[in-house]
C-alpha cells in the first residue's frame, strides 16, 4: 500500500494513464462476453432458459434489456410453465391448540422429495389457503381482501371480497380455478343462505355462485339451477381440473346419496355428475361413510371410507378411489381399493409423483406406494416425510404445485400489488408472544455462538501459556501427559454457521430448536471438560514443579554434605 501511494505520488500522470488503460480493457472485455452471449441465437437462450428455474431467471432479467424481454414475453412465461416441475404444497391453517395460538404455515417437497425450511413469505400468520393453480395462491386473510399471490415471485394481489354475507364468510367457501382455453383466472364464491354471522348447520344451502375474473372490477352472481348442499361442500372439498370446477352435493335417491356438480369457468353453466351405481358394503359396527373429491393424475377422483364409530374423523375398513374415465358418458372405474384405510386423506391432491401422501394419528405424514390391481391394493413401501405436530392433522392442505413467472401487476387496476418482506414482523398483537418467542430463540443462539468464540479464544491463550512453561519441567512422562490433556482443552467447536435471513416453516423451526438445545448441550460438555482438564494440569505442573524443587534441594543437600565430607578428610 506504502508502495502503491509512493508511486502515485511520484508518476501522476503514468499511474492516471495506466488506470485508464485497465478500465478501458476491463469493460472491453465486458462488452466482448455481452457480445458472444448476445449474439446466440434467441432460440438457443430460450432453450437454455427454459431449464433454468424461477428463482435464477428473476435474477436474469436483470442482466440486460434483451434476457428481460425474453423472460418476460407471455409466450415464454406460459411455455416455461408447461415444463415446470411439481412439487407437493402442504398448508397447514392457524390453529389454536391448548391454548397456545399457531399460525399459518407452508411446507414444500420437491421433485426429489427434499423439503423446504424457509416459511412462503406470501403466507400471512392468520391466512388460509382456498385454491392453487399455475403456481398462484388464493388466500382468505382475515381482513376484507382476499390474496392472491405468486408463490415464487412474492407478487401479492389484494381484492375485495364480495360485500353480501361478509359476516357469515368462511375460507372453504372460496375456491379458485384457470380455464385454459380462455386464459382467465376466476374466484369462486359459494354464498350461503345462512343468516350472518351464524354457523353453518347440517342444511345450509346455497343457491348463488358469486364469481370473480381476475382483472374485472366487480362480482357477478350466477343463480345455481337447485339449492345445494354447503355442509357436503365443506367436508368433501373441491376441486379445479382442466377450467371446471367439482364438488359433491346430496342426492337421497342415488345409491351412494352423493352427486357430482360440475361448474364450467369458462360458460360459467352448471352440471350433474352421477356416481358409480356399485353398492358399498358397510360395516355395521362402523360409523357413517365419508366422501371426498380428489384430483389424480388429472383426473377427478372420488374418495371414500367408514369413519369411527367414536371417533368421526378417524377412518376404519377399507379406503375406495374412483375415478371419471368419461365426462360426457359419465363412466366411473375402480382405480384403488386400499385394504387398510389410513387414518386422514389430504387434499385436494394426495398423489405426488407416483407416491401417495397420507397421515396418520401420530402426527405424521407417510408417503406410500401402492402395489396391486384396482381391487386389493397396499399400501407399501412406507416412508416418513414430515413431523407436523403440533398442527391436527385433519386440517392439513395438499396441493401439487409449480413455480411461475405469472405476473400479478398486468392486474394491478383490480387491486394493489405489493411484495412481502423475506422476513417481516407480524404486527397484530396476538403474535407478540410469538415473535418473543422467535426473538428469545436468536438471542440464545447469538449467546451460544459468541460464548464458544471467547471461549475458543481462551482456550487458545491458556494452550499458550502452557506451552511455554511445558519445557520447565523437566519429567518427560509428565510433559507427555499434560501435552494430551492440552488436547482435551476445548475440543474443536462446529463452526458458526450463517442464520437464515427468512422465516422458518413450523418443522424447521422445531429441528432449529433441538439444533440448539444439543449445541448447548455440547457447549456445557465442553466447558465441563475443560474446566476438569485445566485443574488436573494445573495440579500437574504444581507437583511437577513441586518435585523439582524438592530434588534440586536434595541434590544441594547431597553436594554440600560430600563438600563438608571432603573437608574433614582434608583436615
């Protein structure tokens, strides 16, 4: 540095016209690289492009003007969606469990069934989880807006809810859907009957389905053609394939007392689907029968077991899925027939890559294969994935999701477009507690961490010290124990790793919170053995020095008794 401001202060000019020289060779070589990735050919870039993901393309756009109108051209957005790879979207809603408040909360497992450990920043403590489609979210936030929001850009759209029977709202009576051949995204709003602010009782009905084009400015009301069933609607389901939305409602006459309503997103016209004809054999001893709407494969699929007789969520026997081969001839096949019935069905999609996600009482979810044909079928290969407790397992969402490039702001005139924090502080007092508690966990982390540094730290200066008085001592043995006691002085310590600037999802969290209970545990083993390895050599060296100076003294001794000795034979 002394050299470099010597020279500067000594050839001016020289140093001037060599910097000017290096930046000029710099951006040349810049503009050179530019140059060669530009000039390949567009379709080359958009075929690198298409393998690369979300993530890594956001990024990319801000590269140059060209890789930005590439990445943004609507052609390419829905072209990269095609090929996008899915991965499984498990939500889990706020809950309140023995008193203590949970909130809302997101996990993903991808393609390789590796799982995510940051939370969804778009997820709001209190939100709930109405529809998923190309990697959009509709979101039920306990405000007068409802949320939608791109799961991996972090866009967010906020709309007003329908104004009629606001009071009376609940989250599982919106659903949101696409319709590929009109490209338009639609929000479905089932509005009960019920009178505001009530619950709903087994006969709620509704007979309008308010619905809401993402870009529109208002919603409209479309009559049903019979009233139907709200209560079914909420314990089946729902579910959005290929534009047109499935639920089940009552029907007395038919064999299984259920049908299919079919309602087109894009006609916005309803239909009637009849379930297969076959009997289902009951147990008697067992509780009432349970149906669910399912998507497998891209196809609806309709779920069904006895539940408990003591327990109605809890499902016995054995766990039917059929599925719709023909809409227009209304054709239904037998696709599983599971012989022992899991205990909880997610939805609305429980298949993930060939594998089957099912919980189980113990607050777990399994992944399974299913081995055998359409009439005995197991359950086999089973594989834990997740530890979800202490959220019910009931109440959890699957989804199959993708990550997109979907712009939310092209519907900005609709509503306001904002970007959620990474990691933002949930204001509402009913999380202070919450965020104390997260805060509480950091602090004792940042402790732990500066505590090891110090004490690597005094480790390293007492090893000197050592060190240096180590060669006074003259017993080999001794020196050679002490310096493997040296050793035992604060072993290596895990090296710090970087906190996550993101929230962690509720699994995370939990690993993160026995990650730190045993590091302190490791730490008090630590010092505990230091502390016993620096009295024992610190006994060492005092007895050590101790029997040299006693020897020393003994040979004096000796030396002056031969002296005396030798004077007396002199005399």
């Amino acid at each position: 540095m002394f050299l470099q401001k010597n020279l500067v202060s000594k050839f001016p000019q020289e140093t001037r016209l060599l910097t000017m020289m290096a930046e000029e060779t710099k951006s040349k070589k810049q503009k050179d690289e530019e140059h060669i990735i530009n000039g390949l050919p567009g379709e080359l870039i958009e075929r690198i492009f298409f393998k690369l993901p979300v993530s890594t393309l956001l990024r990319c756009t801000g590269v140059c003007k060209e890789w930005h109108k590439i990445i943004r051209d609507p052609q390419f957005v829905t072209s990269h969606l095609q090929d996008a790879p899915q991965c499984a979207f498990l939500f889990f809603p706020q809950e309140s469990i023995s008193g203590k408040l949970y909130p809302a909360d997101a996990i993903l497992i991808d393609e390789t069934w590796s799982q995510s450990t940051c939370a969804v920043p778009v997820v709001g403590p209190g939100d709930s989880l109405c529809g998923s489609c190309n990697g959009l979210l509709c979101l039920y936030t306990k405000s007068s807006t409802l949320k939608i929001a791109n799961l991996a850009t972090g866009e967010c759209l906020h709309l007003d809810k329908p104004v009629k029977n606001l009071r009376g709202d609940y989250f599982f009576l919106y659903n949101f859907g696409f319709h590929p051949v009109t490209k338009e995204y639609k929000i479905i709003h089932f509005l009960g009957d019920s009178v505001e602010g009530r619950p709903l009782h087994n006969n709620s009905r509704f007979r309008v389905v308010q619905v809401y084009t993402l870009g529109d400015d208002k919603w409209r009301d479309i009559k049903t053609p019979e009233a139907l069933s709200l209560n079914c609607l909420k314990n089946s389901g729902a579910v959005n394939i290929g534009g047109t939305m499935y639920w089940l409602t009552e029907d007395m006459v038919a064999s299984w007392q259920h049908a299919v309503i079919t309602f087109d997103l894009g006609e916005e016209s309803f239909a009637r689907i009849q379930l297969p004809a076959t009997v289902l054999e009951d147990s008697a001893g067992d509780g009432p029968r349970r149906y669910w709407v399912r998507e497998i494969d891209g196809k609806i699929c309709i779920a069904t077991a006895q539940t408990c007789s003591f327990q109605p969520r809890r499902l016995v026997g054995k766990l039917q899925i059929w599925t719709l081969e023909n809409k227009t001839e209304q054709r239904w096949s037998q696709k599983y027939n599971i012989q022992y019935s899991p205990d909880y069905i997610p939805g609305p999609n429980l298949v993930h890559r060939d594998k089957t996600i099912l919980q189980r009482r113990d607050r777990n979810l399994y992944s399974y294969e299913l081995l055998g044909d359409n009439s005995n079928t197991k359950l086999c290969k089973m594989t834990k994935l997740l530890d979800f407790r202490p959220h019910k397992p009931d109440n959890m969402q699957s989804y199959i999701c993708v990550k997109s490039l979907i712009r939310l702001d092209v519907y900005k005139k609709a509503g306001i477009v904002r970007r959620p924090k990474q990691r933002g502080v949930w204001e509402l007092k009913k999380w202070e507690a919450w965020e104390h508690k997260l805060s509480e966990n950091e602090r004792i982390w940042t402790d732990t961490h500066r505590d090891e540094h110090v004490g690597a730290a005094h480790a390293q200066c007492y090893r000197t010290m050592i060190n240096d008085v180590l060669p006074r001592i003259l017993d080999d043995t001794i020196q050679l124990e002490i310096g493997m006691k040296i050793n035992q002085i604060f072993p290596n310590i895990p090296d710090q790793q970087p906190r996550p600037l993101r929230r962690l999802n509720c699994v995370a969290q939990k690993q993160d919170r026995e990650n730190l209970f045993v590091r302190m545990e490791n730490w008090n083993n630590i010092t505990k053995a230091t502390r016993e390895a620096r009295h024992s050599i610190f006994s060492m060296m005092v007895n050590a020095v101790l029997n040299q100076i006693g020897a020393s003294s003994s040979d004096a001794g000796i030396s002056s008794q031969n002296r005396s000795e030798g004077d007396d034979v002199k005399i």
